[in-house]
C-alpha cells in the first residue's frame, strides 16, 4: 500500500477502506509517513469530508495508537465529560465534585489551556501543592475512595492524535468535522469512561461558529461514541459570551467555590446544573432529568458539592485552606477597569478577544511553553442583556504587567452596545442524543 495512493482516493472524493485509514495512522505514528504527506491527506479529508463508517475507522485507529486506560478496577458505572473549548470555561471544577457528591464516578484526564482557551489543568493547579500527575494505580484508588480524580493525559495516550493535531494547528485543517470528531473522540474513548458528555460550544468564542455546524459535530461524535458501546450525549452550548463572569486561572477557581456555595452566575450554575443532572442520567443514579437537576441542587445547597471539592484538591495535595479562604489567592498587582464609553444595553461580548486578552494580560499562553501567571485575567462586570451608563465598568483586568492600556482597549472593544433592550437567551440549548 502507498500513501500517495491513499491521498489521491481522497482527493477523488472516494471513501477509504478500513485498511487503508489504520495504514495511514500506524504509519504516521510511527513515523514512516512523513508530515508532507499527513498534511497533504488532512486538506484532502477537509475538502471531501468522510463517511460515518470512515470516522469510525478513523477514531478507532487513533484510540489504538498507544495506550489505552483500563478503569475495570473502578466498581460502577464511570462517567466523563469534554467541552470542546471556550473562554471562562471552569465547568469541571464546579461539576466534577457535585456529580461524584450525588455518587457518580469520575475518572478524568484533562489538558492545559493553549491560545484563548484555558484548562482544567491550569486552573488547579492554583490552588498551591495540587499535584495533577497521578500514577494510574494512585488514580484508580483515588476514584474508588472518593468518587473523582482529575489528571493530565499521560504521553502514552493516542500518540497518533498529538501528531496530527500539532500538524492541522498550523497546515489550515483544523476546521473539519471528521477531524475534530475524531480527534475528540479517540482520546475520550482511550480514558476508559463508559458514559460520555460533550459540551459543543458555538458561538464567536468556539471552534464551531454557528449552531448548525456545532450540532453536526455533536452529532457525529455521539455516533461514534454510541457506535463504540459507550452512551455519549452531548449539549449545544453558547458561547457567544465567556461563561460566568471570570476568566483566568485563580479567578476561575474562586468562581467555582462561589457556585458550589449557591452564589455563582446564572448562565455557570445552568450549565452544571444541566449537565450534572445528564452526567447522574447516564450513571443511572437517576431516572430522569427532573430528579437529576434536583439532586444537583441539592448537592449546592447542603453543601456536599464544596465538600467534595475540598476532598479532590487533599487527595491530590492542594492546601484546601485556599478554597475555605479565597481571599488567600494572591491578588494581581494591578487591577484596572474598563469603562463604558457610552451607555447602553451589552449586546454581545466577543469571548474570543476576551480570551485572547486575558492571555495578554498573563493568563494564558501563546506557545506551550509559556509560564502562566494564576493571578491574572479578567473579570466582567456586565454581560449580554445588562445595561451600563456612560463611565460604569464593563469588566476589570488583573495583571502584574505594568504596561497592560493597549489590553483595557482590546477588553473594550470586546464588548458591543445597544440602545435597545437585548433579550437573554439560555446557555445550554439541546442535548443530542441517539
Ligand atoms: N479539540 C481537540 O481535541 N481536537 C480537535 O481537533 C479540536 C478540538
């Protein structure tokens, strides 16, 4: 078989056979086929697309490319979730501990924040001594004993994926729905899980710009899933706003305890509400969705959603006095509003500039290799449908950078004003399911 063949049936628009899809992935993870080839055979999938059967092949492959993680040790139904990315997005956090309060078991491996997204990871590890490298033996117990861990994804985890999206991050071809499916798909698929829930974000912040191409996302990544025997489900969320009000590490983490004590923003707490009671369905703690946001309700306001949080950061070595006492979160040297040039109803906040801008301001990285600053990013004072005067704030930016004005004017103009009233629609808007 040869590569060149392979990419010329695709540049043909023809589908590929099982053999020739687990072909390319064996050999580009190992290294027999080079980038140029890799690249040459993405653009073609994202002109010509693939079949449903394609997909399949093509996330099983990637789920075999190394190592796959086996929870069997982990008594009960192990349920995870995955957002495809967005700006303020601190929903594990909040939601992890009050899915494993209400008994679910969660086993995660998340990732670090790249660009104007941020990441699980990131966010705790500012909370001081979090270690999130857990052997798989001390993972495995820690579920077992607690109900939830949340780790970084070991190197040996679909090799196969890490090569082709750093390749697709800088040839064009991020933008294909058998590609992103797939690439989500066969690292959830190696976890272990055997319940699945996608949070696909559109909106100006997200990968997905509208809601039509989120829901056809959703929905081929649920078919996989399910084709694969794990119940996966997904929700269509809005992203044409940052979630919640914060955004940067140690400012996330703070609005995720507010949450969990019953006092975080209404679009946050609706989505963890929505997707802990989907998470506590597919666990079959409950029967339905009613009963479920109930008992996620409830997990805020007896307290045993913060409760288990603090038990996740000790058993991974955070000082939970931190999330007893967030005022202990150091604060940025500088903290700088950003002032209404007029008045007006906020008709839109552009998440991606506000990402983009809280890691200007020293939340995030640009490279992988930038150092984070966990005190920095931006907190929003006002959000879609709110109305501000003339010189009130729209949002204040923290950071220990000195020459942060050209950032305050990017935050600004983030923000779009109305003079009519701007209606507020909900955060999460179906769920797709088989
Ligand atoms: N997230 C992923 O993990 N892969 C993609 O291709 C896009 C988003």
């Amino acid at each position: 078989m040869r590569m060149v063949d392979i990419i010329e049936k695709k540049v043909e628009g023809k589908a590929l056979s099982d053999e020739e899809i687990r072909f390319f992935i064996e050999g580009y993870t190992k290294g027999t086929i080079p980038d140029y080839q890799a690249s040459a055979w993405a653009m073609a999938v994202l002109f010509q697309g693939m079949t449903p059967k394609e997909i399949a092949t093509l996330t099983d492959a990637m789920e075999h490319s190394g190592e796959t993680i086996d929870l069997s040790a982990i008594a009960g139904i192990k349920v995870d979730k995955h957002s495809t990315g967005g700006v303020g997005d601190k929903t594990s956090l909040a939601l992890g501990p009050l899915v494993a309060a209400c008994g679910a078991k969660l086993a995660k491996m998340s990732g670090r924040g790249l660009g104007h997204t941020g990441g699980t990871l990131d966010k705790m590890e500012s909370v001081p001594g979090t270690n999130v490298f857990l052997s798989p033996e001390q993972f495995i117990a820690q579920v077992n004993r607690i109900g939830i861990a949340i780790v970084g994804q070991t190197a040996e985890v679909d090799p196969a994926d890490k090569k082709l999206y750093a390749l697709r991050d800088v040839t064009g071809t991020v933008q294909s729905i058998p590609l992103i499916a797939s690439s989500i798909m066969s690292k959830k698929l190696a976890c272990g899980s055997n319940t699945i829930l996608l949070d696909v974000k559109f909106g100006n912040g997200a990968f997905m710009k509208t809601i039509d191409d989120a829901r056809e996302l959703a929905k081929t990544m649920v078919r996989i899933g399910d084709d694969l025997g794990r119940d996966t489900r997904a929700i269509l969320t809005d992203m044409n706003e940052p979630l919640g009000f914060a955004v940067g590490n140690a400012l996330e983490v703070k609005e995720a305890i507010a949450t969990l004590h019953g006092n975080g923003p209404r679009d946050f707490t609706e989505l963890v509400t929505e997707a802990g009671a989907i998470m506590l369905l597919q666990a079959k703690i409950v029967k339905d969705l009613e009963t479920g946001r109930k008992k996620i309700q409830t997990a805020i306001k007896d307290g045993s959603g913060f409760a288990k949080m603090c038990e996740l950061f000790a058993a991974q070595g955070g000082d939970i006095s931190y999330l007893q006492h967030p005022e202990k979160f150091p604060e940025a040297a500088y903290v700088s509003p950003i002032l209404a040039e007029r008045q007006g109803y906020v008709k839109s906040i552009d998440s991606l500039e506000i990402g983009l801008s809280a890691m200007r301001l020293g939340a995030g990285r640009a490279t992988m290799r930038d150092k984070i600053d966990m005190s920095a990013g931006i907190v929003l004072k006002r959000k879609v449908g709110d109305f501000v005067e003339k010189g009130q704030p729209l949002a204040y930016a923290y950071t220990n950078k000195a020459d942060h004005e050209e950032v305050l004017a990017q935050i600004r103009a983030a923000f779009a004003l109305d003079d009519k009233e701007v209606k507020v629609g909900p955060v999460v808007h179906e769920m797709i399911a088989l």
